[in-house]
C-alpha cells in the first residue's frame, strides 16, 4: 500500500518520476483491458426478441411514427373554428 499523490497533475508527475511502477500498471491494465468493456447480464434481462417480431406491423389502423409507439387509445378532439 503506497499512496499515489491526490489530483491527476500528481499522478502524472509521480509516475514520470516512478517509471518502473507506471510500466508494471500500464502491463496489468493492457493484460486486463478485455475485461473493462465486457458487458455484464443481468439475471433480470429478457431474452433477445426475433427479428421477425420486430418488424412485423403493428396490429392497430394508427401509424408508427419514428421511434414514437401509437397511442394506446384514440384521442377525440373537438375543434370549433370562429369565422368572425
């Protein structure tokens, strides 16, 4: 347990000074690099859907529009325009 100067400026200029330390990291982290970007399951996740059910139609007479999902039920909208 050595402790490493507080604030990234430190760091850097300790491990400038502490080559040999700063190679024995730099070979840790390049060993274990795979690891940083894999992604973990969660136990809750749902399975993936087929591709097929993706882009079936949708099943009500309202269009998809982008990435918004139809409206579960229909709006009713009364407009009355005043011609004065």
């Amino acid at each position: 347990g050595q402790r490493l100067g507080q604030g990234r400026d430190n760091v850097k200029k300790y491990f400038e000074e502490n080559q040999k330390l700063s190679d024995e990291i730099e070979e840790q982290v390049r060993a274990n690099a795979d690891k940083l970007y894999a992604k973990t399951i969660s136990p809750r996740a749902s399975a993936a859907k087929p591709l097929a059910a993706e882009s079936a139609a949708p099943k009500t007479a309202e269009k998809q529009v982008g990435n918004v999902p139809p409206r579960s039920k229909p709006v009713n909208i009364d407009i009355e325009a005043d011609d004065e």
